[in-house]
C-alpha cells in the first residue's frame, strides 16, 4: 500500500493538459516537487529543469551521481527555442522524423537550464510520444528534467509498480499511466561533429537513423572498456539485478545447449537459475531452470526489448540467484537490448 508520503495518481491516456488531474501534477512540477510519470520509453522521474533545487531532489532519491547528466524533457519547438542556441540541419531533420519519439539530441546550451541537469555547455533534449507525459509537460509550462524513475543502477521502470518498489517514500508522486511502449530508454545523438555519433542506443535503431542523415558512427566507449561515455545514464552500473547474470553467446544450437549445461550444472548446486530467452527456445530449456521468461523471436526482438527491465525485476522478486540470457545479434533494436543486457551482467559474456 502507498504510504502518504508519495501521491498517487491514475491518469487515463486520453487526457490533455486541462485534464484538473494533469493540471495538478504540471502545478506540483513547476513549484518544485519530484513526480514519476510514464513515457513511451520508460517511466522518468521528473523535476523542473529550471529549478536547481527540484533537481537536486533526482539526484537525492535515485542516490545517482550528480556529475550525470539528465535529459530534459519539452512538449513543443517553442519550448526548444528558449532552451537552445543553434539548432543544425541533420537535428532539424531527425525531429522532422522521430519528434514526438524516442530519440534524444544533443544541444548547444543558452545556459537557462540548471547547471545540476548539465555541467556541460550543450544540453540532451527529446520530446516524448506519449499523451501523459506531453500533457504534464505542458501543463507545468517548464521543461522537464527525468531521468528513469528507479533507483540507481537498478533496472529501468516501465510500470508503475516498479517505481513504487524502488522510490515509494523518497519521491512527491507517482503518475500510473499503465505499461510504458518500447521498453529501452531513448537513443542519445551528438551531430554537432564531422560525423553523427550514436551515445547511446535506444528506442530509434541506428539503420533508422542512417535513413535520415546518412552514415552514423557509435561512441567508442559503447563497446570499448576505459572509454568515457558521453551520454546521459550510461556512465555508471546500470539495470543490474540482484543476481549473477550472464550472457551466452554463438551459434543457435551451441547457445541452447549450453544454457541447459549451465542450467543443470547451478541447479545442482542448489541455486534458483533463471533463463531469459525468446519464444523459439522457450520449449527447449531444460526443466530444471527455475523460471524461464522468453519474449519475442529473432525476426522480431521488440517485445523482448519491451519486457527486458521487467523481466530483470521478476527475476529478483523470485529471489533468482543465478541468471543466464541468451545473446542476439547487434542489428535494430539488438543494439540497445545487447547494449543493456552486457551492463545489467557487468560484461559476464561467455562466448560458444
């Protein structure tokens, strides 16, 4: 049950920022509190981007280091325009195609936003999809700063029992808005140099991208260790759960023979082990595994990427000590998933 301490709202889809409800929380915003609120990515926890005070409060309740930066949120050009110097052609055409979407793009800086969102002399905006979040942006009438809802190094929300588990108690507020869509957070772009480069991968692809602006490079330190990252969210541990996790890659026959190897050698031990795959393997891992959670195929990863947080907290709820997580290709929306499942095992790869 929610304690007072943490509001609770539940907020249909279909709403505006006239909504009283909506009206409410945009009120509570911009005077200064924290509130959680879904996204079509995952649930972010939100604070007025200009309030050095209210953002402080993020950093407070996620326990996150305050030397990463947060994205800010805006419902409309209007809003980009008081926040930004320059905006170049290649930005001018991804919003044309992915704003309102997933995709977050990095910014020259006027400075207006509080300096604990960003240090930096640019600043990562994105404009949300999804009706809830639009709606409580607009009528906060502010830009909002929201990282995800969880606490740091925990996996990602994307319901809203999942920031209750994590933040109930710490945070002003939580909107429940139902499940969240794409399940990853947003990709993170830089154009500001000779090439695009890819700072995080997310809920728009890199093949999307390319369709766009053309050839798209990805930050080294995404597959290089010592490299620093530059994005937002991907500096420190992330979407870990509890318990040791793996990822096992290689061919197809060889991956499913030895997560059942795996499978049977920890159940022995005594240890819960819990498998995370797709529906075309579901069938094949052995009995012995003591839970297994497959979504999606290899033709078509998206409910996979839409499950893979919570399927992480499941994992932990069951008290799963040892997790083993099939591998894919990274292509499409493979990038971001692998790129979450390598930090949520701290690098555990074992290649077949």
């Amino acid at each position: 049950m929610f304690t007072t301490k943490t509001k609770l709202w539940y907020v249909d889809k279909n709403v505006d920022e006239y909504n009283p409800t909506v009206m409410e929380i945009g009120d509570r915003l911009r005077k200064g509190e924290v509130i959680a609120f879904p996204t079509e990515t995952v649930y972010g926890l939100g604070a007025n981007a200009l309030d050095s005070n209210a953002v402080r409060k993020i950093f407070e309740a996620k326990g996150r280091p305050s030397d990463n930066p947060l994205i800010v949120h805006i419902a409309s050009f209007e809003q980009l325009n008081e926040l930004v110097t320059h905006i170049d052609e290649k930005s001018k055409q991804l919003m044309a195609r992915f704003w309102p979407g997933p995709l977050t793009i990095i910014f020259p800086s006027k400075g207006k936003i509080s300096e604990l969102v960003t240090s930096l002399p640019t600043v990562a905006i994105r404009m949300p999809d999804h009706p809830i979040a639009l709606a409580i942006i607009r009528a906060a009438q502010v830009p909002i700063a929201a990282p995800s809802a969880n606490r740091s190094g925990k996996p990602s929300p994307t319901k809203a029992e999942h920031v209750w588990s994590d933040l109930h108690g710490r945070i002003d507020g939580i909107v429940d808005g139902g499940n969240t869509g794409y399940g990853v957070e947003s990709t993170v772009i830089d154009v500001s140099g000779d090439e695009p480069v890819i700072l995080r991968p997310g809920g728009v692809t890199i093949e999307q991208l390319e369709e766009v602006i053309g050839e798209v490079e990805i930050d080294p330190a995404l597959v290089h260790k010592g490299e620093k990252p530059k994005a937002p969210g991907m500096k420190y541990t992330h979407y870990a759960p509890d318990a040791e996790m793996w990822l096992v890659q290689g061919e197809e026959e060889k991956v499913i023979q030895e997560i059942n190897r795996i499978v049977k050698e920890k159940s022995l031990e005594g240890r819960r082990v819990g498998v995370l795959t797709t529906k075309d393997h579901q069938d094949r891992i052995s009995e012995t595994a003591y839970k297994v959670l497959a979504y999606g195929n290899k033709d078509d990863l998206t409910p996979f990427a839409a499950n893979v947080y919570d399927a992480l907290r499941q994992f932990d709820k069951d008290k799963i000590d040892f997790i083993l997580a099939e591998a894919f290709p990274e292509t499409g929306i493979g990038l971001a998933i692998m790129n979450r499942l390598k930090k949520a095992a701290g690098g555990n790869i074992l290649k077949v």
